[in-house]
C-alpha cells in the first residue's frame, strides 16, 4: 500500500510538472515548479540574486507563505457559498497533507500545514484556538520526530518568524494600528514584515550578516503580486487538465505578473543596491541585547493595544 501510494504521488508530481511546461515559457515554467513543489535548479540561484538582496528569497522556496496561498485558493468556494467551518474544513484534511507530502515533507511547509489544520479544527469542534501554544506543539513534535531538523537554518526562520508574527499579532488585534483606514493595509503589511525580520535577527545574522533596509518595503509590494502569480498558475494548471485553452487564459496573466515582478525587483535593485546593513556576529551581548529589546518591544504592545472586555480579538495565522 505504501509503495502504490507513493507511485501515485510521484504519478501527481510528474502531471503537474508536465502541464507547468506546457502552459508557461521555460523561464516561468521554472519559477513556477520550484514555488509550487520545490523543483529547483542551479539557475535560480543565479535568477534570484536581486530577490536575496532586497530579502525575497523566501518567495522561491516552498514555505507557508505558499501553503498559505494555496489554501485562500481552495477555501475561496466555501467562503462564496457561505459555507460553514466543517464544510471549509473538510477538504483540506485531504487536499493540504497531499500537497505537503507532494513538496517532499520540508519542515516549513509541515509547520504551515499543521498550524493550519489545527487551527482551523478550531471553529469546527469549538475549542479556542491558541496559534503559539499550536506553533510550540508543532516545534516540540517535530524535534521528538527529526532532532537534527534543529540545526536547519530554514526551519529555524520558518518557526522564528511565525513565531514573532503570531506574538505582534496577537498584542495588535491582528496587526491593527491606529491608523487612517486607507493606510491600514499597508501598515499591516509592513507589521507583518518588520515583525518576521525582528524575530529572525540572530539567525540571519549568523547565516548571512546583513540585512536589506528596504526588505519591509519590497516585501509589501511583491508578497500580494507574487500571490496573485502562484493563485492564475494554480488555477491555469488546474483548468489546464480539462481543455488546453481553458487554461492559457491565466496561463498568460501568470506570465505577465512573473516577469513584472521580476522587473520591478531589478529596478529595485538597481537603484537600492539592497541598501544592505552588516549584522554583528550573534554573541552573548548582541543576543542579550535582542532579547531585552523584543521583550520592551511586546510589553509596549501589550499595554497599548488591550481589547476592551468582551471585544472579538482576531490572530493572523503566518503560515
């Protein structure tokens, strides 16, 4: 049984491919197969130079930022029908775990899958969710399961920074600042980004010792219009198996958006450099002085953003 199933998922993978390249140019065909399933060659790290500078090389691995992607796209049915949480919740217990075992299991996309399975069970059985206690469970799980997973540098950004989003989050009401309203979205967006470097400081700073001074800003701009590109490849991929040109319809915004993005983050580059600022190496005062500074950080948010008692509070959920 093992072995027909994983014959089935490899039979999946090779479909899925196959239509990429038959929708998309070779270059986008790439991009879109290393997004989607984590299928990467030597010439996305040349390709992607101008996205690590500016901090978006998140964008070309498979992360929750993909699973979260992928799950607006499969729930955006329900939520046209009015449906209730089980019938939302329903299909992802299939559609997510296929999708993570599709990617190869990595430990960002098991975190996103679990986070949100969990919470999302939430609603469903009514029990109150608690998206960082989830987010321990799932750490604590994973390291029983696969101790060395600790030493990967990926998984340790993929948790740290769910970690610092779910935390401002949960201080801010869901990244809500007192803002005018046609400026809440872009501070949110800007939250969310700041938010997820802060958390991640000593690791990049070990790994890589710098960081772009324009990442939130870029981030901003290209996180929604990379998303748009991942949500027309799905759905052309998806259309694509019932009729060929049912499919180059998205097929060909996808391309459009692929390659404005990938100009808009060369003149980004061009201009900024990556404005990149050198990190000291982690040390016991640099990390100290980290943890002092996240601690006043969260305690000021927590004083000025209580909810009054009784208000709905919202988390958003980093996946």
């Amino acid at each position: 049984a093992g072995t027909r199933l994983l014959n089935l998922l490899a039979g999946i993978r090779e479909s899925i491919l196959a239509s990429i390249a038959r929708i998309l140019p070779p270059r986008e065909a790439g991009l879109a197969a290393a997004v989607l399933l984590g299928v990467r060659g030597p010439e996305h790290r040349t390709r992607g130079a101008a996205f690590t500078s500016l901090g978006l090389a998140h964008l070309f691995a498979v992360s929750g930022l993909h699973v979260g992607i992928l799950l607006g796209l499969f729930t955006l049915p329900g939520r046209l029908a009015a449906a209730g949480p089980a019938a939302r919740f329903v299909p992802l217990i299939v559609i997510l775990p296929v999708y993570a075992l599709l990617t190869g299991l990595p430990g960002s996309v098991v975190r996103a899958v679990g986070l949100a399975l969990l919470g999302l069970a939430g609603p469903v059985v009514g029990v109150r969710v608690e998206p960082l206690r989830i987010l321990g469970l799932l750490f604590w799980a994973g390291c029983v399961w696969e101790p060395r997973q600790v030493l990967d540098t990926g998984l340790q950004l993929s948790y740290l920074a769910a970690g610092g989003i779910l935390a401002v989050s949960g201080l801010t009401d869901g990244f809500r600042f007192a803002v005018p309203g046609w400026l809440r979205w872009p501070t949110a967006g800007i939250g969310v980004s700041v938010a997820a470097q802060w958390f991640t400081l000593p690791v990049v700073a070990a790994s890589f010792g710098r960081i772009s001074l324009v990442s939130p800003l870029a981030n901003l701009v290209a996180v929604p219009v990379f998303g748009i590109g991942v949500w027309l490849t799905a759905v052309a991929v998806l259309l694509e198996r019932v009729h060929p040109l049912v499919g180059a319809g998205p097929a060909a915004w996808a391309w459009l958006v692929y390659r404005g993005l990938a100009g808009l983050v060369a003149v980004l580059d061009g201009y900024s450099d990556g404005v990149p600022l050198g990190l000291p190496a982690p040390g016991i005062l640099p990390v100290g002085l980290w943890i002092l500074l996240s601690g006043i950080g969260l305690a000021l948010l927590g004083r000025r953003s209580r909810p009054s008692p009784g208000s709905p509070s919202r988390v958003v959920l980093p996946l």
